[in-house]
C-alpha cells in the first residue's frame, strides 16, 4: 500500500454543548475538498444532558470502518482535559495532539467524590514529547468577543497538522456550515487557532 | 462532487428520489434525524410526527394502500410497538411502495435493550435490505421502493448506530414521481380486508411471494461476491462488513445487502470457490443459521464473535486471527478517571419533581425520557424503566397486588411525549378498574431526550406549522379521571408538589397530577428562563455551614469546595458549597434545599 492510500484516523473528544460535532463536521468539509473518501461517526443521544462526545473520523483514499481500531488514532483533538485523558491510550506512539485547556467537572467531581486529574498536558507530553500542543480554546475565543467560537479556534490549531490542506478549505467549510452572520467571527477565530500553535 | 451526509439524511434523501409522498415516524434514537430530515429539506413529502411508532406505520400504509410511496421510521424498539399492523401489512401488501426503517442500537448507546431486528424479517416474511455506508443508505432506499412495489409487499430497511449516525460520502440524484396513480379501489376488499376467508389466500401469496424474493436475492446487485483468497471468505452485511473488509481486506467476501431473503444459489457459489467461510454479524446469528440449517459447513460464526453489543475492528481482528488484539501500552487506566454520565440539566423542572418524590417516599414506576436519569445517585428516585408507557400499568398492577395497606406508596411518573406515545390507556385502566394510582405528567413542551421533536402537545407539527394541542386535564376526565383528582403543580415548588404528590397517592381513587409552566431548559421558544425571580443565586461564605445538603439534588452548577473553615457565627465547617455562575440559571431549588438560608440571589 503506497502511504498516500493509508487511512488516517482523527479522535475528537470533548463534553456536550462544546462544538465538538462542528468542528468534525468542519474537518469533514475540508477532506472532502482535499479529494480523500472520508467517514466519521459520533454517538448521539444524550450529549446535550452533559456527557461526554467522542467522534471518530476517517480519511483516505478509501475507507470501510467508520470506527477507529483502538490504538490507533494517528490525530487527537480535545476540547476539554478530562475528555481528553481518556482516550490517551487511543493514540499511536507517533500521534499527535491538540488539547484544549478547558475544565468542565464531572458530577463525581462537582459531589466530592472524586478528583479531577492533574497535569494532564505534562502526563501527554511524558508520553508523546514535542507532538502535544496546548491551546486555551476559551481564552482566545473570549478575546474574540464570543467563547461560542472556541470550537473553531481549536480547528485553526489543529489545521497545522496538514500542512498540505490548503487553507481556503477550511475557510469554506466554515461558510458553509455557519450562518452568515457567524462568518467574520469564526474565520478570526480559526486564524487565531492557527497561530496559537 | 460527492455530498458528506449522515446515514440519516441519506435515507430521507433517497426516499425523496424515491418519489415518498407521505413520512411518519416517532422519534428514537438512532432514527429522529430521518423524518426532521425530510421535513426540513423536501417539501414534496408530507411529514409527520405520530404519536407512536403504530400510528406512523398506519399512516403511511394508508398512503401505500391509496398508491403513494410512503416511508415510516423508528428505533428497533418502536417496531415492537408497531409490530401488530407489520405483521397482517405483510399478508395485504402494498399498492404504491412502503419502507419501514428500523434503527437498532447495538452496545445500547441509548435504549433500553438491545434486539436485532434482523428477526422481524424472518417472523413476519418481508424482505430487509441493510445499508453499510451512507451512499447505500440513499441507494437500498430507492432499491426498496422497487422491491416493495415489484412484489407487492413491505420492505424494511435495517440500520444500526454506526450506519445511522455515521457520516460518509454521497452521490446524490433527482428526484423521480412515482409512476403508480393514486386511488382507493373498494373491489380490491378481499385484499385489505383480512378476515379468515381473505387471510387464507393472502397468507399462500406471502409464501409464494417469498419463493420470488428468493429468487431475486439471487440476483439483485443488493448482495455481491468479492473473490480475492479462495482459502478464506466472510459472508456480512451492513457494520460487521465495515469493519472486517476494513481488517481482511485479502479475503473473499459474500456482502449481503439484503438480509431476508437469503441467496440461496450465492451462498452455495461462495461455499464451494472459498474453502473456509466465517459469518461475521453483529448481535444474533441470524445469517449463521440459517446457512448451517442449509446444510453448510461454517469455519466460525458466533463461536468466536460476541452476540452481544457492538462488533469493531478490533473485535473482529482478534476473533478472526484468534489471538488477542495487541493493544498499546497502557499510559493512564482509564478505569481510574471520573466518568461523566449525562445529567439533567441546570434548572431542569425534572429536578425538583424527583427530589419531592424522594422526600415524600414514593416508589416510582418510571417511563422512557429525560427523567429516567433521576435513577442516578444522588437522586436515586425512579424504580423501573422498561418500555414506553410502562408505569402507569405497573403501578396500578403493584397497587392492586399489595393492597390498601401500600396506599400512598406507589406512583407512576412519565414525560408529556411518552404519556401521548401509550401513557393515557393506562390511565383509563385505572379508573376504570377502580385503581388508586397516582399517574404525573411531566409536561415540559416537547419530546426532550432524543433532541426536541414536536408532539400533539406542542402546538406545533414537524415543520413548526401551528396546530392542535392536546389539553391534558380533559385526557383525564374523558378516560375517568375525577376532576377533583386532577392537579397541577409547579414542580419548582418542591414543599407544595410533595404535599399534592401525597394527597394524591392516599387517595383510594386513581389520580393524575400535572406539571405546570414548566418547559424543558433548553426549549428555547418557550422561554423557560422567564418564570426564574432571579438569574442566579450564590453560596453565602457567612452562612454555609458545608452540610452537603444542596449537593443531593445533582445540579450540574453546584459543586464541593474542601478547605477547613467556620460561618460568620462560629460554625466549624470542612468545606462549602460553591454555585458555578456561567451555569446557575436561577431555578431556585438549591435554594429551598438549604435549611441555614446560605443561598442568596446574585447578580450575573
């Protein structure tokens, strides 16, 4: 298999209500502007009453699965810490990662119960050194003027990944998925994810 | 170029291409995004939100009958509901073609079991086709519809989560009317009407109609045979196909597209060009028995693939190669981490109905929705959940079993949505056989869980047209209700709602209790926000004595702060209460929850 026709695989993770499913749904405009079959595949159903959101997504020259191997997420971007921990064993050695800085407490957290973990960039960066980025999403989006877009600030970030992407297609997802009146404030946002990194 | 689409989308966009004049459906999840789909996008097809998944299917088997294409949509569980017409549509046939779509979802992302639904096909002999990626779920769609009015029958449409709720490309087409001319035909009576005389023949034209579907499986593009190793093949549909061409690309593989009937003369080609043959299905052996009833010698099925939950690559790989998956190291236990189970959320009129029932001690006869999340500690206040409607007719059944020494134990408790979906028949049961339960409705505006779709209470049809609204106190006296056992509460008063809950339940008379004003927080039409005296409330470090006891009602804004101190007037105190104010939308039960008055309006 020529390396161009391998599948690469995308983990977003993060909690209800944070964009998430946008930012997949940008990601999938973009590889399909970029000529590649793309899959991607979320759980529904209770994301909004506060729990977590996972989305699998897929890109190559063709690809069956719309779920990712375990182990094998070549690409992890987190909105949230927590979110993110739990799915460190998921990525490769090699992967590379985007976290965003945000804590949303769970209800364990919130009783007292349990602690919400510590050091999660360093307990990345233990593991995959140079290739783990860290953005605070919220404080760039709050500099905006709207904490709503920290889903695209997190997408501008991430874009420095695909270098060969070109940009103008992340631009037109963005237009195409947002409503108009959204459109100067996302495009500021993904340009300041992009120079965040 | 290709269109990105949900499974989803890409049926409602087939049906459109498909000519469907009529949709209906009850919301589900994995299948709410089909109909909302339709309704927001194709304006040639009449769409509609049912009460339930039965009435959907009438509606659009009437539609077939009088010659349109027509579509009903549901969850695996919502075919069980509408099983009864499926069962006796599948002896009348059709005129113009009829698709039911079945959603399953294996791994129970969000139901309350996990079935295959692959088995009504056999039960009730009508074809299935099961899709794999989106462009086939636009694709089979429209091979349903030719397959339906070919052979005058019911076609179902099988997906699970991972094909509903997957996004993939697609090559979408036009849209074609359907050829078949509209109108009803009294003469056609003997072929609607099923009565013994009518059944017997129909039920000789099922089996006669299945010996051709037999045939056609045979040929029909649905299946196909990719021959690459003649040492190893897999016969799949649909996810389980997905993920073991993903793992083993170099086998052969039989792909059935259709799943019932079976291609007999394919499976027998495959059989003899691929020496050893593994059936890989997610959840029932349903092809593998088939195949080995047929007399075929199957190298593995489901004596090395789970029959239960979801299939994965992984899962897949292991069971073929017959070693475990490699998995990488282990940096973090995942087991370790607090988890983050869905929550009601802040300001929820959910919240404090169940802390009232808590504190007024009733056991809860509990339904499908929103509310079920009240089983999770530390609300702990719902007691069963088995299927939609349930309560009502379990607590009245318990009620009579344990006698008028239990009175004023017992309550059922389900959502406005559900109530209409099969909650008012057991209502009338139990005025009608001199019941003494207590039935709570509550009402906040719209079908909440599966992500706000209009119902007959809420004034509103599936494209936000304004429509008929159901009055719940008249639901009530109509089936037998007394009126002065019908009441309304305002659930955000937690003191009243108890003391109302516990009349109701010591009365020896069936009851209904309704919830008032109080819509679901995240309806934003209904401004639920208004009633709120205050948008939000903060702990008072001088009096918050570090009780935990505003933690008991799960408010996803209140938290613990540890940390050693006192209140103004001395008390000792291992840590406080502490309101998140970007989540505190000012509902006020946390407020009447604190018996030292440490909960105080804030300014935003």
């Amino acid at each position: 298999m020529k390396k161009d026709e391998k599948t690469t695989n995308i983990f977003l993770s993060g909690v209800g209500g944070q964009g998430a499913i946008l930012a997949s749904n940008i990601l999938g405009e973009v590889f399909i502007r970029a000529g590649y079959d793309v899959k991607k595949a979320e759980v529904h159903g209770m994301a909004q009453r506060g729990g977590d959101v996972t989305t699998h997504f897929r890109y190559g020259k063709k690809v069956y699965s719309p779920i990712i191997k375990y182990g094998d997420v070549d690409f992890l971007l987190s909105f949230e810490l927590l979110e993110a921990l739990r799915y460190i064993n998921w990525v490769k050695p090699d992967g590379k990662i985007v976290i965003n800085t945000q804590e949303i407490l769970p209800p364990s957290v919130s009783l007292g119960m349990m602690q919400y973990p510590q050091g999660v960039p360093e307990t990345f960066k233990k593991f995959f050194k140079e290739n783990v980025h860290v953005v605070d999403g919220l404080g760039i989006a709050k500099q905006l003027g709207n904490l709503q877009a920290q889903n695209v600030v997190l997408v501008g970030a991430f874009s420095n990944f695909f270098p060969k992407i070109k940009e103008s297609f992340f631009i037109d997802a963005i237009k195409k998925l947002l409503a108009p009146k959204l459109h100067d404030l996302n495009i500021k946002a993904f340009e300041a994810g992009k120079k965040a990194l | 170029m290709k269109e990105i689409m949900q499974g989803n989308a890409a049926i409602a966009r087939g049906a459109w291409e498909a000519g469907v004049r009529v949709a209906a459906a009850y919301p589900g999840t994995p299948s709410s995004e089909i109909l909302k789909d339709v309704a927001d996008n194709y304006p040639e097809i009449y769409a509609e939100w049912s009460p339930n998944e039965m009435i959907a299917v009438q509606v659009a088997s009437g539609a077939a009958v009088a010659g349109a294409r027509a579509m009903a949509s549901m969850k695996h569980v919502g075919m069980n509901v509408a099983a009864d017409a499926v069962m006796t549509l599948a002896y009348t046939g059709i005129k113009g073609g009829f698709m039911i779509v079945v959603a399953d979802d294996p791994n129970v992302h969000s139901s309350q079991n996990e079935q295959d639904s692959r088995n009504w096909a056999r039960f009730g002999k009508v074809p299935m086709l099961e899709p794999g990626d989106a462009q086939e779920c636009l694709d089979f769609t429209k091979a349903a519809y030719d397959i339906s009015e070919k052979f005058d029958t019911p076609v179902f449409l099988r997906t699970v989560t991972r094909i509903a709720h997957a996004d993939s490309l697609v090559q979408t087409g036009k849209r074609v009317e359907s050829k078949m001319p509209l109108g009803l035909d009294p003469k056609e009576a003997p072929k609607y009407v099923m009565v013994p005389a009518h059944v017997r023949p129909r039920r000789k034209a099922v089996e006669e109609r299945m010996k051709k579907l037999e045939a056609f499986a045979d040929k029909t593009k649905l299946n196909k045979m990719e021959i690459n190793s003649k040492t190893y093949g897999i016969i799949a549909s649909g996810s389980a196909y997905m993920y073991a061409k993903e793992v083993f690309p170099e086998y052969s593989f039989l792909k059935l597209g259709m799943v019932w009937p079976l291609p007999k003369k394919m499976i027998d080609t495959f059989f003899k060009t691929v020496k050893k043959v593994y059936i890989i299905e997610e959840l029932d052996p349903f092809f593998e028995t088939e195949i080995r009833a047929m007399g075929y010698k199957v190298f593995h099925g489901k004596d090395i693939i789970p029959n239960m939950y979801e299939l994965s690559p992984e899962i897949v790989e292991a069971a073929v190669k017959g070693k475990a998956y490699k998995a990488p190291k282990l940096r973090v236990k995942p087991e370790d981490l607090p988890r983050r189970p869905p929550n009601l959320c802040a300001g929820c009129s959910h919240r404090p109905l169940f802390y009232a029932l808590k504190k007024a001690g009733a056991f809860v006869f509990g339904d499908i929705g929103c509310y079920t999340l009240a089983v999770a500690p530390p609300i702990s206040a719902l007691h069963t959940t088995i299927c939609m409607g349930a309560g009502g007719g379990m607590a009245h059944g318990a009620s009579k079993a344990m006698g008028k020494d239990f009175l004023g134990k017992v309550v059922a408790v389900l959502g406005d949505s559900t109530f209409l979906h099969s909650g008012v028949l057991p209502l009338m049961n139990a005025a009608y056989n001199k019941g003494n339960t207590t039935t709570i409705v509550l009402d906040n505006r719209i079908t909440g869980m599966t992500g706000h779709q209009e119902h007959a209470g809420t004034g509103f049809t599936v494209r936000g047209e304004v429509a008929n609204q159901v009055d719940y106190k008249e639901i009530g006296k109509a089936v037998g209700i007394k009126e002065a056992n019908i009441r309304y509460v305002d659930p955000y008063n937690i003191k009243e709602t108890m003391e109302v809950v516990k009349e109701e339940m010591n009365k020896d008379e069936a009851s209904l209790i309704l919830c008032k004003d109080s819509p679901c927080m995240l309806l934003r039409r209904a401004n639920p926000l208004k009633k709120f005296k205050n948008p939000l409330y903060a702990v008072n470090m001088d009096k918050c004595r570090g009780c935990k006891m505003c933690l008991e009602i799960n408010c996803p804004a209140i938290s613990w702060k540890e940390g050693a101190g006192q209140t103004a007037d001395g008390q000792k105190r291992k840590g406080t209460a502490y309101i998140n104010p970007d989540q505190c939308v000012g509902c006020e039960v946390c407020v009447q929850v604190c018996k030292f008055d440490a909960i105080e309006p804030a300014k935003k």
